[in-house]
C-alpha cells in the first residue's frame, strides 16, 4: 500500500531540491544522495546557496503594520524571487494585511515566528472570478510552498454574521452576483495545478471557507502543518485533497468545524495519497472521501491518526460514480459524538456509504478497504451501505475496539445518508450495520455496550437481509461492559 512518495527518503528529496530548476540536476541530486558519496556535500553546498537567495517583503516596501495593504510589495516580492530563478521570500515579524497574492514557480514564501499574513475581508481583495478567491494562490506552478512558523489567517470571524453555537450563520458575496448560494466567501490558500508542493510547519488560521485546497497537482508534502478553524463555521474543512496525484501528508494538527481532511475527485481521480501522524477534532468528518466523487479514489493510505470529540470519524461518502479501491485505516484512535442534526454525521466512528446524489447519478464500487488497529470510543455504531448498484467488496476489519456508550443527548436511531440518497431514514441502532456488501471480513473485534445509554439498540450486528453475502468473523467479541470499566 505504502507508495513511492510515501517514503520518508522522497520526503527530503522532495525538500531538497524544491529550488532546483534543471530536470538533470535533480536527477543527480537524487541518484547522490542515496549512495552518499563525498560529491553528495558539494551538491548540498550548491542547494545551500540557492536557498540562500532570500527576497524579504520588507526590501520591497511592506510595512507589517497590519493596517496598511501590503499587496502590492509581497506581490513585487514574489515576483522579483520567481524572476531571479526562484528561492525564499521571508516576511520577518509582523502582520501583513494583504489582498489575494500570486505564488509563483521556484517561490517559496518562509513565514517566520511571530509573522502573520492576514487575509483581507473586502470583495475587492480578491480576484474577479469566485473559484479563485484564495488569500494565498499558486496556480499552474512548479516548486512552490509555504514554511516557516508563523501564520496564515484569513479572519474567519469577520465572516460570520451570525453566531449561533449549532452552526454559524455566514456572511455570503452571494448578492453581488460572483457566486450563488451559501458558500460564496474566499478559501484560504490554494494550489491548483501545480507540481512539487510542499507545506511545512506554518500554522493556517481562521479561513472564511475551505483552508488549504490542493487541486490537479502532482507531488505534494504537506509536513507539520497546524489548523485551526472556528468549531462552529460551516464549510470550514481543513485540507481539500482534489483530483491530486502523490500526496504525503505528515505531522498535522486540525480542529475545525467541517471535514479535516477530504479528498475528492471533480475533474480526475486521486491517486497515491498517504496521511500519517496526525492529530484531528472537528464537527464533522475526520477524514472523509467524497461526498464529489466523479473519479476514483486509489492507494490511499491512513496510518496512526487521533481522532476526538468529532461527529464523525472516517468516511467513505461516494454519491457520483467514481469508484474506490486499495484504501488502507491503520493504527486509529476513534472518539466520536453527537453534536447536531444540522451538520452530517451522526457519530458514527465508520461510515461508508456508495449510492446516487439524485436521480441522474451513477454509483460507485468500494473495494479492497482495510481497517487495522483500529481503536473506537463511540457514540454510535459502524455504518456500512452500499446501494444495489454500488455493493461493498472486500471489506477487511482487523483488531478492531469499539466501545459504545453516551454522553450527549441527542436522539438516536437515525441512519443518515446525506447528501441525496434516502436522507434520514429510522433505523434502530447497532454494533455494525451493515446492507449491500459482498465480502467482508472480521478479525479479532471486540464490542463493549455501556447498556444503561443505550436504549433502542439492538444488535451487534445487523444485517439487511438478502443483500450482505460472504461475511466472515474469527474471533468476533461482544458483550456488556462492567460496572468498573464503565468509568474509563
Ligand atoms: C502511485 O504509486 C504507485 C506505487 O508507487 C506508482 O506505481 C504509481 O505510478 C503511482 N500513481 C500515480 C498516478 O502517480
Ligand atoms: C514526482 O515524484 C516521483 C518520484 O516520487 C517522480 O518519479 C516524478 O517524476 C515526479 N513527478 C514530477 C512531475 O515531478
Ligand atoms: C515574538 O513575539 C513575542 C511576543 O510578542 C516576543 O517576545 C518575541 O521576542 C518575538 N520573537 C521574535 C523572533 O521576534
Ligand atoms: C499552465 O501552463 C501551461 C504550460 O506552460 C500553459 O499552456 C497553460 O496555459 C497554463 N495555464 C494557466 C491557467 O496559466
Ligand atoms: C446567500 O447567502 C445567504 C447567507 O448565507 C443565504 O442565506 C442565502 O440563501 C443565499 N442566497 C442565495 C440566493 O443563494
Ligand atoms: C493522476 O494519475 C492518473 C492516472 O495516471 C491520471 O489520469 C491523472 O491525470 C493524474 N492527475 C494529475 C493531476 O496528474
Ligand atoms: C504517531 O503520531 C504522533 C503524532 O500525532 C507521534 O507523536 C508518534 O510518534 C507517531 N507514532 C509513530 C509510531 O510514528
Ligand atoms: C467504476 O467501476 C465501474 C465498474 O468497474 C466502471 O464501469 C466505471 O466506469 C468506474 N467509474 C469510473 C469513474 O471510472
Ligand atoms: C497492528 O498492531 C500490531 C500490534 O501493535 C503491530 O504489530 C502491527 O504491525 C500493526 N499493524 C499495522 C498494519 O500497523
Ligand atoms: C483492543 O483491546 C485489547 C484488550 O484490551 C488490547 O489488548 C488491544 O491492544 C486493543 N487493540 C487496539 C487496536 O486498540
Ligand atoms: C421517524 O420516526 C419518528 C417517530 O419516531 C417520526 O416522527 C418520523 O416521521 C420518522 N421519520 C421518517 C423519515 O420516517
Ligand atoms: C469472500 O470474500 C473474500 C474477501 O473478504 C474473498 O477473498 C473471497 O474470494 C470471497 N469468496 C467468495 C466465494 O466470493
């Protein structure tokens, strides 16, 4: 499972020659530092100087004052980096206030502590054209990204017209006709159809909508990054994985509102992407594919993530007719609880779901999905539904913990396949349920019920009769908590 760009040697190769420009240099850069050898440190000098060229935004006229637009220097910045062959453009201390900025090839803009580019709030800061509203854009780039420690804020606060702790009412640029509908304010940052990204350390804050939206690139790292969004902001997902080939992903901290890590395929497929060490709260899905899925989701891997208080933990939510395939959950820790009906999910810690958005939609196939080590504290039991077209295949659980009980109010008793598909529909809740799957596979799962809360649950297992076929379970465990585990 675990791909190419996966291992941690790309990781620093991908690191390395980020500033490199010539196809042939980076071919040697590669073959030298996996054998070693002395001519490798000369190489390492030569990256050393290209990192060396450093275009402070200061130099060109930014004051970090936080009140002034800087623009139109971190703009010159960029420019004059990208045109002198790429390298860093710094933003010592201070806050940048700016409008969109344009990241170009060979640019790699270093934040350092205590600096902050903060996003302006005006639909004049952004570009003309709604999908391009990002406070940071890289498009059709090559060697490009983001480091340093310091931050991106895109002053989500200023969009919320209306506090409500259920779900934020948002401030919409729907009326001057750039978008329609509830979601017409700026993301964050965005690549889109670039090659060789990389994202260390920096610390992405408070975005209006989506943070970080990576689309139809090639080769990203994303390593060490933090995000913090507003719990309560709809649409405030964390990172948008779109139409992507050869994402690692490593060491990230996100506590947000909506989904913290959703790949999606609108335009092509993702394939190759691998998440591992990280640490997710939202209100809504921890890790989420779909719910746009027009092309197919391949070599995915989840490895050693924390999941808390989430209203939901890992999720397949395929509605489109793209299918997917060859995806690996290991080493999890699940804690997942009701918040409230107006966000999707239902505490469900497992949730996978293929059926059609409406009526026209095709349906996808789920296949080859393995989930090991995987530990649960829950407020609800796993989901597990394809359609009659789109049947679940293939299905492994393997030392799997789930311990259910309740600590919200909220109702149970609803199964909810939203977006489209049958909605909400009653269904008493359970262990597993499970309806449209052709093989599957239990391996050492233990199910602990704390009964006092749990009332209207019937079964560990529930079967829709006639549509789940070849299910196999070795050494499958279920039974009542005690009195004294009950505390944990
Ligand atoms: C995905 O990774 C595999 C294994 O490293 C590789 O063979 C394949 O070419 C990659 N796919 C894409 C689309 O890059
Ligand atoms: C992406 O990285 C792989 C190695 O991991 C390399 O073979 C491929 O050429 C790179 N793609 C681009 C477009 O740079
Ligand atoms: C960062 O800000 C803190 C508090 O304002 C200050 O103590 C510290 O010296 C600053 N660090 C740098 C590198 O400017
Ligand atoms: C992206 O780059 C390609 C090749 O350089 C070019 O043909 C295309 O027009 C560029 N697209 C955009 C949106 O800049
Ligand atoms: C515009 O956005 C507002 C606020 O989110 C929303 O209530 C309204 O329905 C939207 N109007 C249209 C026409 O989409
Ligand atoms: C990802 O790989 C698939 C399969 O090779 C290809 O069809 C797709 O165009 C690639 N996407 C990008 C953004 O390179
Ligand atoms: C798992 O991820 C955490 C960070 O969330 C890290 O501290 C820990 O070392 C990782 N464990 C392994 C075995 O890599
Ligand atoms: C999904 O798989 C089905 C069955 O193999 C296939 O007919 C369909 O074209 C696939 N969907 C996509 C988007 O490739
Ligand atoms: C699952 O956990 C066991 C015991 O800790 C470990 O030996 C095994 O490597 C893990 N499996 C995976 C796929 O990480
Ligand atoms: C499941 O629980 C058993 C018994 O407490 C424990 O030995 C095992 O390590 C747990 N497995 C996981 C994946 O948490
Ligand atoms: C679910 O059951 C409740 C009563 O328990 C009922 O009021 C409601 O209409 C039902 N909803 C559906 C979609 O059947
Ligand atoms: C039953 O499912 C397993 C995978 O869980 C698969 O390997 C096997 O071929 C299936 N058997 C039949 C008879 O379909």
């Amino acid at each position: 499972m675990r791909n190419a760009a996966g291992s941690s040697r790309t990781n620093i190769w991908i690191a390395t020659v980020e500033f490199i420009q010539v196809p042939t240099l980076l071919f040697f850069v590669f073959l030298l530092l996996q054998s070693q050898t002395t001519t490798s440190s000369r190489i390492s000098r030569t990256i050393l100087q290209r990192r060396q060229r450093v275009f402070s935004v200061t130099d060109y006229g930014a004051t970090g004052d936080g009140i002034h637009y800087d623009t139109p220097h971190i703009q010159a910045a960029i420019d004059a980096c990208h045109a002198g062959g790429g390298g860093r453009v710094n933003f010592p201390t201070g806050i940048y206030l700016t409008a969109t900025i344009y990241l170009k090839s060979g640019v790699v803009l270093d934040i350092q502590k205590n600096a902050t580019i903060l996003g302006g709030t005006k639909l004049s800061d952004y570009p003309l054209e709604s999908h391009r509203w990002y406070v940071v854009l890289a498009e059709n780039a090559t060697d490009v990204g983001i480091m340093g420690q310091g931050t991106i804020d895109g002053q989500g606060p200023q969009f919320v017209e209306t506090i409500n702790e259920r779900k934020n009412i948002m401030v919409s640029w729907n009326a001057t006709g750039a978008c329609y509908g509830d979601e017409c304010r700026p993301r964050l940052i965005g690549f889109i159809d670039c090659t060789n990204v990389r994202v260390s350390d920096v610390l992405f804050t408070q975005p209006a909508l989506w943070c970080l939206h990576i689309v139809r690139c090639k080769n990203t790292s994303i390593d060490g990054l933090s995000i913090s969004g507003d719990f309560n902001t709809p649409n405030n997902d964390g990172i948008d994985i779109e139409d992507s080939n050869n994402t690692v992903i490593t060491r990230c901290n996100i506590n947000t509102g909506d989904d913290a890590i959703c790949p999606k395929t609108s335009t092509g497929p993702v394939y190759n992407l691998t998440v591992t060490n990280c640490w997710i709260r939202t209100k809504s899905s921890a890790i989420k594919l779909g719910s746009a899925s027009w092309y197919d989701f391949k070599g995915l891997l989840f490895d050693n993530i924390t999941i808390v208080d989430s209203h939901r933990g890992l999720a397949l939510q395929l509605r489109d007719g793209g299918n997917a395939s060859d995806i690996t959950f290991s080493n999890i820790n699940i804690n997942t609880r009701y918040y409230d009906p107006s966000w999707w999910g239902r505490a469900e810690p497992i949730y996978i779901t293929s059926c059609p958005r409406d009526s026209y939609s095709k349906v996808g196939m789920i296949s080859n999905v393995k989930f090991i080590n995987i530990s649960v504290n829950s407020e609800n039991g796993v989901f597990l539904s394809g359609s009659s077209e789109g049947v679940l295949s293939n299905l492994d659980f393997i030392n799997v913990n789930l311990t259910y009980s309740r600590w919200s109010d909220f109702a149970d008793g609803l199964v909810d396949y939203r977006p489209g598909c049958q909605g909400l529909v009653n269904h008493s809740s359970a262990g597993i349920i499970m309806d449209h799957i052709d093989g599957l596979r239990i391996e050492n799962m233990n199910m602990k019920w704390s009964n006092s809360y749990l009332e209207g649950w019937n079964n560990p297992l529930d079967f829709s009769p006639s549509t789940v076929n070849n299910i196999s379970l070795l050494s499958f465990n279920s039974a009542l908590m005690s009195l004294s585990q009950k505390s944990l």
